[in-house]
C-alpha cells in the first residue's frame, strides 16, 4: 500500500520524503491556508519536493467551473491530481477532465453508492473519509471494506485512496483490506515508526557498548 502525507506544510513533507515514507502528497483548502502562501506558489513547491501524485482540491462547485479549474490546477505542474468534491457536478465534471486525462481524486466520500459512482466516472482515486464517519458513530473502515470488495467484483482502474487517517491503527486496517493507498498527518507517519521497545532496545544496545573494551 502506497502512503501519501496530508499536509501543505514543506516541512513536514521534505523530512517525510526524506524517510522515504511516503508516495504523494494531498492537500486541501484548510492545510493550505493554514501553510500561509499563495496557492500556486505553495503547489509548486510541494511539487518540486516530492516526485509524486499531489492532490490539490478545486473551489469551485459547478460543473463548468470545476472543469475549468481542474485545467488551470492540471497546467501548474504535471504532478498535480485534482481533487473533486462527489457532487452531481462533481461527478460530470469528473468524467470531463478523466477524457482530457486529467487526473483527479474523487473526495468527500462517505459511502460505497457514491465510491462506485466516482468509479464509473472515471477518477483516478475516490478518497473515502473513514475519520470523519467515525465521528458520527459509524464504522469508518467498513466503508472501504465495502469499496475494496465492490473493486474486486470489477476491473475499476480507480484507486481507493484511505483519507481522514487519525492513527496508525487505521494505517494498518486499510491495508489488510487492501486498499491502495492512504493518506496521513504527519504526526501518525511519526507514530507509524516508532515503539517503545526499539527504544529500550537501542538504549540497551548503547549501555553495553560503552562496556566494550578499548584497543
């Protein structure tokens, strides 16, 4: 399973690409404002950062205007994926930039019936947010359980990407299920290496070098 860092701060992405933990980057209006720069400027850096898939979310909500979006968002770099929001006029608009070959990132998903749908339409990811269902007293993992046996059945060139990751648990669970990839905060990649033994374990190791006689 590939791994992607949800996140617009540069920071955390070029010591998150320098552990070589992640594939991708995905961001979105709220990581964005929150990293403090200009949009375009803040997509080309991340861009040049991490030679992968970066997915960066349109404002705009009609058809027409998150086409033409998509297509000002595609030309800013080829690393770019546009994310469109699972509307009816998200879904129109993202069969129109899937025959340009526009890559793009179905988001908002909360349902297997909108997955599928996203599927059809030919995104290149549907991004099922398993946290924020979760806060609503649902099973967020059982959706991408549902999404991953529905692919199964089919031959979907779309991708299942885990989003709203909160810990490495989760991490985990999708990819027993075998989605394809998901994307986390920097602070559960973070988690996702370490664990108190190996810290014990190393100090141990440490201790009993200093022991070790000098030539």
């Amino acid at each position: 399973m590939r791994l992607f860092i949800d996140s617009a701060d540069i920071g955390e992405i070029r010591e998150a690409a320098a552990m070589g933990a992640i594939d991708g980057v995905t961001t979105n209006p709220s990581l964005l404002a929150k990293a403090g720069k200009p949009t375009r400027q803040a997509i080309v850096e991340i861009c040049e950062a991490m030679d992968g898939p970066v997915s960066v979310e349109v404002l705009a909500t009609s058809h027409t205007g998150i086409v033409d979006e998509g297509r000002e968002l595609h030309r800013i770099h080829p690393n770019v994926v546009v994310k469109v929001p699972l509307t009816i006029d998200g879904l129109k608009a993202l069969r129109t930039l899937s025959r340009e070959h526009v890559r793009t990132n179905a988001t908002l998903c909360f349902s297997s019936p909108q997955g599928l749908l996203a599927a059809k339409a030919g995104a290149t990811y549907v991004s099922p947010f398993i946290g924020r269902l979760d806060d609503l007293g649902h099973e967020g993992m059982e959706l991408v359980e549902q999404l991953v046996n529905i692919w199964n059945n089919y031959d979907f060139t779309t991708e299942i990407l885990v989003a709203s990751v909160r810990h490495p648990t989760q991490v985990v669970q999708a990819a027993l299920l075998g989605a394809h990839a998901a994307t986390v905060p920097f602070q559960v990649i973070a988690k996702l290496i370490r664990h108190p033994m190996t810290d014990l374990g190393l100090a141990r190791f440490l201790e009993d070098a200093r022991r070790i006689p000098k030539e």
